[in-house]
C-alpha cells in the first residue's frame, strides 16, 4: 500500500464525518434560510425574506440581547474566577483539592443543574428562599418566574456550572510562569498583588485571550440550561438566540426561519472570535514587558 | 523597634492568609453545597419536604425513592441507553481521532495542515447552526428515532477536541523509536497499531473520559433526533420523568443522584485525566 492511500485510509472516514455532519449542513442552513417550510411538507423559495424579517423581529433583537448580556456577564466573571486561580497559586494548603471540588459542577449535565437550580430557586420549598426568609427578607421573589429576576438567576446557576473550568484553565497557565521569576520580583520587595497584577496576569494574556473568546463564543451557543430552566420564559424573558432559533424550528415548525436564526448565530459567532482575536492581538502588541 | 514591625507584619500577614482561605472556603461551599442538599432531599418523602425546613436531615432516609424510579420511572431503560450510545461513539471517536493525528502528525502530506484547520474550525461551530439540516440529512436516510443517529453526530462533533488533546501527545513522541521500526521492516499499519496506540495509551484515557462526559451529558441532539422512549438517554429521559412527576420531589431528586453519580465515581478515581483534559481543551488550542 503506497503511503497515500494509507493516508487516506486514516483520515477520510473522520473527514467523511465532519463534512457530513458539520460543514455542509452550515451551508445547508443558510440555504433553508431562503425558504418557507414546515418540515414536512415541500419548501417554497422566498428569497432574503427570512433574513429580512429577522432584522426587524423584536424577539430576535431582545434575545439577541440577552445572549449579549450573557457574553458580557461571562466575561466579566472571568476576573473573579482569575482572582481565585491566582489566590490558589499562592501558597495554599489543599489546593489540589479545592480546584477539584470547584470543578465537579462541570462534570454535571445542563439538565441535571438546570433541574437542581429550579429547586433551589423554588419560591416556596427551595433553599434560596428559604435562606432569604431566615435572614429576616419578607417577600423574597420567584427568581425563575419573574421577568426582572429571570436572567440574573440564570446566571449564577451558571457561574456555578463554569467555575471550576475557568479556574482550571488559569491554573495550569500560572503553573508555567517560571519561579525564577517570581522569586526575583519578592526579592526586590513586590507585594504578592503586584506580583499577581504585574507579572502573572500578563504572562497569562495568551489563556486569557482564550478564555475570553470561549466565554463569549460558548455564551452565543448557549443552550441547555435556559431551555430546560425556563424554557426561554417567562413570556420571552430569558430567550437567547438559540433558545429562540430552536423554538422557532423544532417548536413551531417554522423551520425556514429558525434556519435563518441559526445561519445568522453561526455569522455571529465567527466575526467575534475573529473580532476579539483581533482586537486582543493589537492590544497585546503595544504591552511590553 | 524592628521587633516591633516584624511583629506587626507576621501579624497582618496572619490575617491575610485567614481571608484567603474563608474566601476559598465559601467558595468550595458555594460549589459543593447544592448537590449535597440535592443527596437529602432526593431520600425525603413530600411531607418532609413541604412541611420542614429545606435545610433539615431527612428523617427516614428513603432509598426507596431509588428503586422506585429505577423500574416505575423507566430510569434503568435511559440509564442503559446512556451506557450504549456513551460507550459506542466513546470508541469510535478515539479510533477514528487517533488515525487522523497520527496521519498528521507523523506522516509527511501536502494537505495535512488545511485538515487539521478543518476539524479545529469545527470545534468553533455552534451545533444551532447545523440541527435543521441534520435532523433533514436524517430524516431522508431513515436515521431519525434511531440510535446511529446520536453516535454518528457525538462522534463528528467530539473529533475536534479529540484530536486537539492527542495532538499534544503525538507531537512529543520521538522519532528514533518510527525510525528503527522503519529499519526493522515495519509497515506504517504496524507502527500505527503496535508502536504509536500503545504508547499513546495514557493521553488516550484522558480523552475517553473527558468524551465520556461530553457525551454522557448531551442533551440537544437526542431532544431533537430521538422520539421514542426506548432510545432516550438519561438527559432527555429525565426531562419527560420530571414532567410527570412534577411535585415529587425525592422522586425527581433521585433520579438526578442516579444521572450524576457514575460522574462522580469516575471523578473519584479519575480527577487528574479529567483536570488534566478539561484544561488541554483551551491551552494548547
């Protein structure tokens, strides 16, 4: 057998796969995206219709929001999650440990903490309330039910779900940093802050780059745990694109349009990871150390 | 004096170190509390849970509540679904994963690098934006409400990562040992299945189990390409279960501890692969 056909024996089965089932149908999408179509019955060609009336849907723009919402919160979280990597790369005792109890919500489906999160969040049995009635609070809210709590609840289910990833992430980043380096800087009087600030977080930037763009782009496909939670709810509330996109396809059988919905999220997010990787490149071009 | 401050310094630094721990304390609290009131309330019975506070220790720790959604709740039947489809695109992924980075990796080829583009770019691919044609591609192949299905689609999408963890491997493995087999008149196949798999062996477990999760977990891909119960996985089962059994809570929490407990357990005895490949995901990608 001539090395070119063994080549092709090793990688055109898995190639075969990947063009199957992810790369033709994104093109696929964009090309339902032109027609008007149950899923069951023949597909009539509208043109840019479907493109055009997701422009100027409001359900689109307001999930569109809240996915926004949720790259921004997620990134913001980023800070608190290096602030805990660097604390644990100090000299702490069972910090092994720690980074593995800080994990295991990961580990855990969407479903099962979705499932979980409605019962702590549950206005009369759950534990959230509960607390919030012991500590002296008369009326605390029905956080999933109420369009003002809705998201925030949300959120901090999913800081629990994402934690420990981050914090693994970081770690094994600062686990690089040479100690030669860190030693020098203590012995010429750095406080551990400056150290953290001065001399780990820069040397980091690369991962933090990273992390930024998997929090943004992994918030833009958020899914699971919103659809189980509420169901996009209440009334529209906590939809993100995807929520809506699969709503509109596989609920309402406006298959067309939710094609339209999710060849725009693809659009989505390739400009952000190619925007941020962007943007972060040139900024890291003027630091130097 | 100099007494004095050294005194002082300890003494700050003392109450430092105090705050960081108490800061990492309520963290692990935060984190683990939940599925520890998620292990009482799944063994207390409705009059505990509507008439006592939620905090309290179940009083008559019903284990029933378990073997009663075992066979009633048709939880052994999704749990066993879970196992099969985990276990059947958990192998062939690696397989097919660790033909193509040996072919990239160790053999010389003008396309080898615009491959390895295709299959990163595809970790980046939102699965919304390719559901509608999937579930269509198969609807026409009659693959719809059949297991293939899921393990064909797990296989495609966990090939990236796959790939991305092995990679790191395969790239540090040295030469000399192809090299001599070359001399000794091995063929590529051979060097392939009786030098590289082997030795490739324990980043080959990392990402065994970290596919093990990822598709232990999956949800979307079953809600949409599986209708009948007996193919549902444990994600999707659950779902429908919690929809009839809405207010019974021990029942509910026990059919999540039975979900999450073999992640638990693989957890325990395997916590530094799964750390180890959670992190190789973003680092070396």
């Amino acid at each position: 057998m001539s090395n070119k056909k063994i080549i092709a024996l090793y990688v055109l089965p898995s190639l075969l796969l990947l063009a199957g089932l992810v790369y033709i149908p994104i093109f696929l999408t964009g090309y339902y995206g032109l027609m008007e179509w149950n899923g069951v019955g023949a597909m009539e060609f509208i043109g840019l219709d479907n493109y055009m009336n997701l422009l100027q849907d409001p359900k689109f723009w307001f999930s569109a929001r809240n996915s926004f919402f949720l790259a921004l919160f997620s990134t913001l979280s980023l800070i608190l999650y290096l602030a805990v990597s660097l604390i644990l790369a100090g000299k702490i005792k069972g910090k092994e440990l720690l980074r593995k109890i800080y994990l295991i919500p990961m580990l855990l489906s969407s479903v099962a903490i979705a499932q979980l999160w409605i019962k702590i969040y549950d206005p009369n049995n759950g534990m959230l309330n509960s607390l919030l009635q012991t500590l002296g609070v008369d009326s605390p809210p029905a956080w999933l039910a109420q369009r003002e709590t809705v998201l925030v609840a949300i959120f901090i289910a999913i800081i629990w779900q994402y934690a420990g990833f981050y914090i693994i992430i970081y770690s094994a980043a600062l686990k690089g940093i040479p100690a030669s380096l860190v030693e020098a800087a203590e012995i010429d009087g750095a406080t551990p802050i400056q150290i953290a600030y001065k001399i780990k977080v820069p040397l980091i930037s690369g991962v933090i780059k990273t992390t930024i763009v998997l929090a943004i782009v992994g918030s833009l496909k958020y899914f699971d745990l919103i659809y189980v939670m509420t169901g996009g709810g209440p009334n529209g509330a906590s939809e993100v694109i995807a929520s809506y996109m699969y709503n509109q396809a596989f609920g309402i059988k406006n298959f067309g349009y939710g094609s339209a919905i999710g060849f725009a999220l693809l659009i989505l997010a390739l400009i952000t990871t190619w925007g941020i990787q962007k943007l972060t490149a040139s900024k890291n071009d003027s630091i130097q150390f | 004096m100099q007494e004095n401050t050294k005194e002082k310094s300890k003494g700050v630094k003392r109450l430092a170190m105090t705050a960081l721990y108490t800061v990492l304390g309520l963290v692990a609290v935060f984190q683990i509390y939940p599925l520890v009131w998620l292990f009482f309330f799944s063994l207390k019975g409705n009059r505990e849970i509507f008439g006592r506070s939620p905090f309290a220790l179940p009083e008559d720790w019903l284990f029933e509540n378990y073997a009663r959604v075992w066979t009633d709740g048709n939880i052994n039947q999704y749990f066993f679904n879970s196992v099969f489809i985990t276990a059947t695109s958990v192998i062939l992924t690696v397989i097919l994963a660790s033909f193509v980075t040996f072919a990239i990796t160790r053999m010389k080829w003008k396309m080898s690098g615009f491959v390895l583009l295709l299959f990163m770019v595809g970790y980046m691919i939102p699965i919304h934006s390719t559901l509608v044609p999937l579930f269509q591609f198969y609807k026409t192949l009659n693959l719809i409400d059949n297991p293939l299905s899921i393990i064909l689609a797990y296989t495609a999408y966990n090939l990236p990562l796959t790939i991305m963890i092995l990679m790191g491997f395969y790239r540090t493995m040295p030469r000399e040992i192809e090299e001599a087999a070359i001399m000794d008149g091995c063929s590529v196949h051979r060097i392939f299945l009786q030098i590289a798999l082997p030795m490739s062996m324990p980043v080959l477990s990392t990402t065994v189990i970290i596919n093990m999760i990822y598709n232990w977990n999956e949800f979307v891909f079953v809600n949409t390409f599986i209708s009948s119960d007996k193919y549902k996985t444990l994600t999707v089962g659950i779902q429908n279960f919690i929809g009839q059994y809405l207010t019974d809570w021990g029942a509910i929490g026990a059919t999540l501890m039975i979900s999450i407990i073999p992640i638990l357990i693989a957890f325990f005895f395997l916590s530094n692969r799964i750390v180890e490949g959670m992190a190789a995901g973003s680092v070396k990608g």
